[in-house]
C-alpha cells in the first residue's frame, strides 16, 4: 500500500491536459510509476523530467545524474569560461569602438580647427580690402579738400580779372 506521494507529482483526481504522472512510495522506500507501471529511481525521473523542459543534451543529464556534484561543478565552471570570454570580447568590442569614436572626434575636432582658421583668415583679408577702400576714401577726400581750395584761388582770381576788366571797360 502507499505511504504517500512524491513531492510535486500531481493526485490521481486532477484534471489535466495530458495524464497526470502520479509517482507512489511505498513502505519499502521504492518508487512506482502507476502511470507506466513499474518500479523507478529518483535519477530516472529527474532524467526523464530534465529531458522534456532541459536544453541539456541526453549525456550531460546522464553525467549529471552519474556524478551529481561534481558534474554540476564542470558545467558551471564551463558556462562560467565560456560567458567570461564573451563578455572580454564584448569589452574589446565596445574598447574598440570607444577608440573609433575617440578618433572621429579628433578628426572632426581638426578639422573644425581647421575651418575656424580659414574663416579667421577670410575676415582678415576682408579686413584688409575694407582698409585699403577707406584709405583710398580718405586720400580721395583729401585731394578734395585741395582742390576745393584751388578752385576756390581761381574763382577769386576769376573774380578779381572780371573787376580789372570792368574798370577798363568804364568810360572815362
């Protein structure tokens, strides 16, 4: 007769889906599959659990199963390499494009040095025209002033000869 059920098997009254698998101990510590009906281990139902959810391959549950311990032990220290190689790759992955990143900045950083120079240059030879044109404005307006005040030495002159002239031309 039965004692009592394996933890996590499902009562013979559920309703479910498939047929539940209802594994039973009984007094003398061995385990019946009444769904198969036979007699079964503890590793035979963890294997055959494992294998219907597990991405493990059949002969990593059977080590498993085998060694227990120390075969869990390899598996994570495995898992544990592989996933530290992954991340150093991504850690030179991700150096590697800080650097091309870092690299572009510098180009793009000379190359605005660049364009400041060349407009800096541009202003100055503005600059430059623009001083030469007033220059030439003032020197223009200088010679004005000289020759404002000539014109203004003839029209006196002018002034003076049409006076002489007039006096010459009085009936005396």
């Amino acid at each position: 007769m039965p004692d009592e059920q394996t933890p996590g098997a499902e009562p013979e009254g559920t309703v479910s889906s498939r047929e539940p698998k209802i594994i039973k101990r009984y007094t003398n510590r061995k385990l019946y599959d009444t769904v198969e009906s036979r007699y079964v281990t503890l590793a035979q139902i963890i294997f055959e659990e494992e294998k219907k959810t597990s991405k493990m391959s059949l002969r990593t549950l059977k080590d498993l199963i085998r060694h227990g311990g120390e075969r869990a032990a390899q598996i994570v220290e495995d898992t544990q390499a592989e996933l530290r190689g992954r991340v150093e790759a991504v850690k030179q992955a991700a150096e590697q494009r800080v650097q091309t990143l870092l690299k572009t900045g510098q180009q793009t950083s000379d190359r605005a040095k660049e364009m400041v120079a060349a407009s800096q240059e541009a202003v100055a030879q503005f600059q430059r025209r623009v001083d030469d044109r007033v220059r030439m404005a003032l020197e223009g307006m200088a010679n004005l002033s000289d020759l404002r005040r000539d014109l203004t030495d003839l029209s006196e002159r002018i002034a003076s000869l049409e006076k002489k002239l007039e006096e010459i031309d009085k009936p005396k």
